[in-house]
C-alpha cells in the first residue's frame, strides 16, 4: 500500500493540492489532486499564507512530526479536530480526492470527514509558538 497522505500539510514543492476554501471559509474539495510545483508555491506565498487558503497533502511522516502520538495512535490533531468540532458523520460523504490514503479517514472514518470542510491551517499560530 502507499503512504498515507496527512492532510494537512504545507505548500511545498510535491505537496498535492486538493482542496480550495470558498468565500464562506469552507474547503470545495477537487475532483483529483494537483501535485504543486516551485512556482505555484512562491506564487501562492505572496499575499495571505496559502495553508489559509488551501489544502494541501503530502506523505504522513509519523514521527517527524509533531502530532504524532505513536504508531497505536497515529495522528494526535485528527483527535483534537474530532473532539472539538463534535460533528457526527454525514450518512453520504462529500466527495474527497484524497480520502483512500488520507490519514485521518483511516484513524477515524467518516468522522474525521465531517469537519475536514472547514479545516485550515493557520501557520501564524504555529510561528508565535514556536
């Protein structure tokens, strides 16, 4: 089997984009997922963080990161986004180009679907606490 796809990785040159947040702040998900490139990235950099405004996915790298709980747990923060938006699932997922090696679906099921619409990274938080 492939890697696991963590959705919610950064933009990075590799990363695949594969979902884009609407005027409302909810995430419209692809039909397939772009692989981005340098340009892509640097120009999406300028303006607002592209983590605020898109999704991007790029292997799950388990312990190098630091939401990493342990091969038994697998990825803290699909915990911690389960918990906190207490969102039961929806009995027809939205249509999701990554969901088959997405990380959190597979820790979490449906679940994990029920909120990753309106899940974006904020990469300012991630600076001030670090």
């Amino acid at each position: 089997m492939a890697s696991l796809l963590c959705p919610s990785s950064i933009a990075k040159p590799g990363a695949k984009l594969f979902g884009i947040q609407n005027a409302s702040g909810h995430v419209e998900f692809l039909d397939e997922p772009i692989t981005v490139d340098k340009t892509f990235v640097e120009t999406a950099r300028q303006g607002r963080a592209p983590e605020e405004r898109f999704r991007f996915a790029s292997n799950c790298i388990k312990t190098g990161c630091g939401h990493w709980t342990g091969e038994a747990t697998g990825c803290g923060l699909v915990g911690k986004i389960v918990d906190g938006m207490n969102r039961n699932a929806e009995a027809t997922l939205v249509t999701c180009p990554i969901r088959d090696r997405c990380r959190w679906y597979h820790q979490q099921g449906a679940t994990a679907c029920a909120s990753c619409d309106e899940v974006v990274r904020n990469v300012r938080v991630a600076a001030v606490l670090a």
